[in-house]
C-alpha cells in the first residue's frame, strides 16, 4: 500500500494538484493581460517549469521565498476585507436566502459533488508539509505545530475571504467564470480593482505551487533512496542537496495534464483518489493503534473521529463517483497500474531491503545484549 501511495503521487495527486494550481494562476494572468487560448497553457506551463528551477535552488532560499508570497497574500487578503466592509461596497443580500436552488440547477445530491470538490481542493493539502520533515530540525516537535497553526490560520483567511467576495458579488456570479475574485475586485475599485484582485491571486497562486513544487518530490524521492522505487527519482543536487529529478518528474507531469486537460477535468482526475487515500490512512491508523496500542499512536476523541471521518469519507467518494465517473475511473486504474509494477520491479528488492535491516540489526550492540540475556536465562 505504501508503494502505491508514491505512485499515486507521482502519477495523478502531485501533478494533478500543481496542474490545478498553474491553469488557475495562468486565467488570472490572462485575465490581467489579456491572454487567452494556447496562451494561457504555455502561461501554467511556463509558471511550473520555472518554480520547479528555483525550487531546486535550497530550501532555504524556498522557504524565504514562501514566507514573503505568504506574508504578501495575507496582507493583501486583509486589506481587502477591511476596504470592502468601510467602503460598504457590497450587499448583505447577497448572502439570503443561504440555502437555495436556483432555477435549472442540480438537486442537491448533484450539486454536492462538484462543490464539495472546489471545497476539499481549497482546504486540502495540509498535511503535505510533513513532507519536508526529513529536511526540518526537530520534527516531531515542529511539524505538529506547524500542522495545527496551518490549519487554523487557513481555515480562518478562506471563510473571510470568502465572504468578502459574497459580500461584493451576488451568488449567481460565482460560477460564470474562474476569475470571481477579479469580478469581486471590479464590485469593490471598478475596472482597476479587476486588476488588484488579480495580482493578488497571482500572488497566493504562486505561493501554494511553489510549496507543492518543494514539498511534494520528498515522497517519491525518499521512497527511491529506499530502494523501493525508480533509482533515477533519487538524484540529488550535489551543491544544494534538493531532489532535483523528482522535481523535474512531477514538473513534467504536471505540464502534460495541462497540455491536455482542462481544469475541471484535471481536478476530477486527482480529487477522487486522493480523498480513498485520506481513507486508507485513517484506516490503517486504525488497524497501527490496535496492533501496536494506544500509546503508540494517540487519537483525541477515539474511536469516534476516525469512525466518523471515514462515514463522511465514503459518502464524497459515492457523490464524487457519480459525479464524474470517467476521471475517478481513470485516476484508480492509473493507481491501480502501480500493483503489477510493484510486484514485477521492487517486491524482491523490498525483500532483500528488510532481509539486510535484520542482519544489520542483529550486529547491533543493543540486539546482542538481547540474544546474550537470553541465553543466560
């Protein structure tokens, strides 16, 4: 199963999301230059290929480069909101009646999927920051944090932000086209505030590609330093110790599904599978906690969340499913073409892997200090 989790990030969920990501930034810098057909995809193309190479630079010189796109997003996202509440450039209307249907829409049960699918793509991918824990100092302590604090501030900005834009734009205008925020920055400034709003997505765009570019390579590089995956993902740049070809494959990737997907299509694409995956973590957590106890993997309101994460789990998966049968059929039979690969390619040298830990386990001080009290017994 581990295996089959590195090749559904290298070949559907990392470049699917930075996909994902590149064809919205490249709408915006359309929207702001007036780009559009063919050149909007050399824009997501191009966009990727170049945070791919300054993604190879460090993480050091990455992680500045987040911090200030994250300091700059946030400080722009708060401005917005300050302005459009003392400008009183919106409607409180907009939001009434909450929950309608609006002529010639979906029942609800059809409506779900596709909303929930813009919802977990806007709130997902916190965990992807555990990715970068081999290169942190003090994991265990950090990375916990970092998660909770993530989740929080996150969660925070996105449900004011997104009643800012309700608030200066009706809900009818919402799904007219990918560039809503423009049209809330035309509602608030006019033509001009088109343009801000835009650069500033621009911004926050760019922030989250390049932390999927930095972050999301670890996977399948580490698993490649393991001996459990393809040799040549673990190349390692000999001056700024950066996975340099795992970067380069989730790059190219990535590219192609831009090339020849639109955005709708590359987002059903990974979202299906990537939601199973959340299910079998939780699961597996699940079986670790009985097999190891408790105090090996602790989990607040156990046995209750997880049971309960899975139910409503397996509920999107039966409304993403029906709503795009094709690509959630197409993402788990590329996954699924992990398991022959698997068995053909590493399974024996997994086996010899775990075979060498054991000898190299059976010489270790502490193992013969077991065997020794064992035979004085």
């Amino acid at each position: 199963m581990a295996f089959l989790y590195g090749w559904k990030c290298l070949l559907v969920m990392d470049p699917g999301i930075t996909a994902v990501l590149a064809a919205a930034l490249a709408s915006y810098v359309g929207y702001a230059l007036g780009i559009s057909g063919i050149g909007l995809k050399g824009v997501a193309v191009g966009s990727v290929l170049i945070l791919a190479g300054v993604s190879m630079l460090g993480i050091r010189l990455g992680a500045r480069v987040m911090q200030w796109l994250m300091i700059l997003k946030i400080g722009a996202l708060a401005l917005i909101a300050v302005l459009a509440l003392a400008l009183q450039a919106g409607n409180w209307s907009h939001f009434v009646p909450f929950i309608a249907q609006r002529p010639g829409s979906d029942p609800l049960p059809g409506a779900l999927a596709p909303a929930m699918i813009g919802g977990f793509f806007a709130f997902g991918g916190w965990w992807e920051i555990t990715k970068l824990s081999g290169e942190a100092k003090d994991p265990a302590r950090t990375m916990p944090r970092a998660l909770a604090l993530g989740v929080l501030a996150v969660t925070a900005i996105y449900i004011l932000t997104s009643a800012v834009f309700l608030y200066l734009v009706p809900l009818e205008r919402v799904t007219s086209g990918e560039t809503f925020a423009a049209q809330a920055g035309e509602a608030l400034f006019g033509p001009a505030g088109g343009q801000i709003f835009a650069a500033i997505v621009i911004v926050a765009v760019l922030g989250s590609l390049f932390a999927l570019l930095m972050a999301l390579p670890r996977v399948y590089y580490a698993m490649a330093r393991d001996g459990v995956f393809f040799k040549a993902v673990a190349v390692v740049h000999p001056r700024f110790g950066t996975p340099v070809r795992a970067v380069a494959v989730q790059a190219a990737f990535a590219s192609l599904l831009v090339v020849f997907g639109t955005f709708q299509q590359i987002l059903s694409y990974f979202i299906f599978v990537t939601v199973g995956f959340l299910a079998l973590t939780v699961a597996g957590l699940l079986v670790l906690r009985r097999r190891d106890g408790a105090a090996a993997y602790r989990i607040p309101g156990y046995p209750v969340t997880p049971l309960l994460f899975l139910i409503l789990v397996a509920v999107l998966l039966v409304l993403l499913a029906g709503h795009d049968p094709l690509q959630a059929t197409l993402g788990v039979g590329i996954v699924a073409l992990g398991a022959p690969v698997y068995w053909l390619a590493f399974r024996g040298r997994l086996t010899r892997n775990r075979n060498s830990a054991d000898d190299l386990d059976s010489h270790h001080p502490a193992a013969r200090s077991r065997r020794e009290a064992a035979l004085g017994d």
